[in-house]
C-alpha cells in the first residue's frame, strides 16, 4: 500500500510516527500546502518509507496529479473539512482508495435552522456514492475517533451486546488543563467553530432533526478519574451515520465543552467572527474565522503544557442478548503524560491520529474490503478492536446504571 497523506497539522503530523512503528504499507507521501511543514513531520521519524511534497489540498487536479505521480493506493484527507469535497474527487478521479475524519460540511436549513436538516455533514459525498460503487474503489468516511472509533463501538455494540437498541448516545469529555493560556483549544478552532456553532442533529423516529446549538445540557460520569462532565448537543457526523448502517432509535453527540468554553464560542458568534465570509480591512480581504485560528496557539504544540486525560465513547442503551434492559458506556481514554512520552504528541490529537492508522493496516490486509461510500460501521468492530489493542492504546467497557446522563 502507497499512501498520500494530505494535511501535515497537528493529526496529520501524530500520523507519521503512530504509522513509523507498523509495517503494512510501503511509502507514505507526506503533503502540506507548506513543504517545509510535511517535511518536519517526516523529519521525525527519519524513515526512508516517508517522504514530503508540497500540495494545495484545494487544488483538485494537482492532488489527483500527485495521487498518479507517486503511485498512491489510498489518499489519506489529514486536513480540514473545507477540503473533503476536492480530495475526494481527486481520489475518484484517480482511482485510488480514500479516506477521512471529517465529512463534507453542511449547511443550515434556510428557513427553520434549528428544526429541520438542510445540506447535511456527508451529503455531498454520498451523493457519489454510486461512482464509488461502480469504480470499485471505498471511501471510508469519517474514520476518526468521533467519527470513527465511536462508530466502530456502535457497531460492536449492535453485534455483540444488544438484541435491540433504543438509544446511542456518543460522549466526549476530558479534564485537560492547558497552563499558561486563559484559552486554548486542544483542537482546531476552525473544525471546533464550525461543530459547536451549527444546528446540533438528532436521530429520531426514523429521521433526522435539528435543535439549537449547546441545548440538552446533561451530566456525564467519564472513567478512569475524569469524573462528572456537563455535555450539550453538537453537530457531529456519527448521527449523520450510525443510522445509515444499524437500525436504533435514537442518536445523539454530546460533548463537554465547559461554561467557559461555550461562552467564548457565543461571544464570537454574536460578533461575526465565527463567519468563514470574508471581509475588507483597509485593503486586505480576511475571513474573521481564519483571523480567529491564526490568533490562538497550534494545538499540536500544547502538549508540553497540557495535563490530565481524554475520553472518546459510546452509551448504548436497549434490550441485551439475553433480553434484559442494558446500558453499555464503550470508550478509549488516553492520558496526555502517555502520549507525549511515548509518541511527542498531545492526547487529543493522538488520540485522532491512530484510529485511521488502525482502519489502513485493517484495509492493507484484506480484514475490512468494500466500495461505495461507507462509513466505520460497515466493517466487523473485532479486527479493529483487537489491532487497537496491539497498538498500545486499549480500550473498555463501563456496565452499570451510573453511565446512564443525568439531565440538569
């Protein structure tokens, strides 16, 4: 496997040494629309498998060029959703596989934003679902940790677990400090803006809704000593596509942002800088939600200044194999003194970067096959599940009534 890995930030640049220690492709092409960038990534690991170019993510037919040039199997999109629809084509129109962790965006209803669906995140891309299909190439979309991994729980979950499912509810909460900021993300502020912001969806009685944004405010008890997190709705793929695959109820994604947080995120919401239109100071054109990242410090650098634990996971709720009521909560943590130690990353990008590291080497060998537009529960949960446990980074599972939200 010959891989072109688009995006050298803060997952795409934990990629290279996650992918440094396996075994199951040949070369992987690091591109960043800055060489000096991918070339740094690749400077890490010092391993003849990697090698750096520069490339416009945005530029379609050069990234459909390169895909040719350097005989790439897989485009691997480590970048921003604004730049899922080109690499996606690109990757269509050179007949290589493809793979991402953010689908294409969507876009409010005009009318009544935050009751029902307009352009919903992955639309555009199962729009060319039959292309895929007809190529014989896969798209594995949203192949993340959320999305991704908390698919693949869901997955497991409906296999293995649960002879019904009522309710699915995916639940992301950390007690990360970052020192010396008063604000800081973990993440990109771009991607983050772009979630937070948007009509939250629902899956619910057979079709999907909207609600307003941080609504259903509820706590959640995380493991592993992170403890009791106040969750509000966000817009995230997972509902746009556990329903796609496996038949439930109900889905939702909720995340802890923090009082603070959230209040930041209404403060520049109010003031127009969350908007990606630009707009004219003295003779420059800037989009205030470019202005807004390029303010705030590169997430994949704070991992010297970070302390504490994140967790990814999934509450299932329903009837079990054996008929009786259940509620699972299945989740990876993982501890930013760990990844820092052992791969010089920060938690949550890590935590970001292994799972379509996993889900390629599970594709390599022929455990995971397909074509058409699919997403993570399509594939058996087992091999993934067991290989991530082979890259250090096991996961668990929480049984018991105290996983179950408590709404405030």
């Amino acid at each position: 496997m010959r891989i072109l890995l688009v995006g050298a930030g803060g997952v795409g640049s934990a990629v290279v040494p996650i992918a440094a220690r396996r075994d199951f492709y040949e070369h992987i092409v690091v591109a960043d629309s800055e060489q000096s960038r991918a070339a740094a990534a690749v400077a890490r690991v010092a391993d003849p498998r990697f090698s750096a170019i520069a490339l416009d993510a945005a530029d379609e037919a050069a990234v459909a060029a390169a895909l040719r040039e350097h005989r790439c199997d897989v485009l691997f999109n480590a970048v921003d959703p604004r730049f899922t629809m080109p690499l996606f084509r690109a990757a269509l129109s050179a007949g290589a596989h493809y793979l991402d962790m953010a689908m294409s965006l969507s876009k409010p209803h005009p009318v009544r934003p935050y009751e029902l669906t307009g352009v919903k995140l992955g639309d555009e891309q199962f729009a060319l679902d039959d292309r895929w299909r007809d190529s014989g190439r896969l798209a594995l979309v949203g192949m993340g940790v959320e999305p991704g991994l908390a698919d693949v729980f869901a997955r497991y979950a409906a296999d293995h677990l649960f002879r019904e499912i009522e309710e699915i509810g995916v639940r992301d909460g950390s007690n990360l400090v970052v020192d010396g900021y008063d604000f800081a993300p973990t993440f990109s502020i771009w991607t983050t803006i772009e979630e937070c912001l948007n009509p939250p969806v629902i899956w619910e009685n057979g079709d999907w809704h909207t609600t307003e944004p941080f609504s259903g405010a509820e706590v959640f008890h995380f493991p592993e000593g992170i403890g009791p997190v106040e969750c509000v709705n966000v817009e995230h793929e997972e509902v746009l596509l556990v329903p796609r695959f496996l038949d439930v109820k109900r889905v939702t994604f909720k995340y802890g942002l923090g009082e603070e947080f959230i209040g930041v995120l209404k403060t520049l919401h109010k003031l127009g800088l969350d908007t990606t239109d630009k707009v004219k100071v003295g003779g420059i054109e800037v989009s205030p939600r470019d202005l807004v990242a390029a303010r705030l410090p590169d997430p994949a650098g704070l991992g010297e200044r970070m302390r504490g634990k994140t967790c990814a996971g999934t509450w299932v709720k329903g009837t079990g194999k054996d008929g009786a009521p259940r509620e699972v909560y299945l989740y990876h943590v993982v501890d930013n003194a760990w990844t820092m130690d052992e791969y010089g990353s920060q938690a949550v990008v890590w935590q970001t970067a292994v799972h379509p590291v996993v889900a390629l080497e599970l594709l390599a060998g022929g455990q995971w096959a397909g074509a058409g537009v699919l997403g993570p529960e399509a594939f058996d949960a087992v091999p993934f599940l067991n290989l991530l446990k082979d890259y250090g980074s096991p996961w668990g599972v929480r049984e018991d009534t105290a996983a179950e939200p408590i709404a405030v």
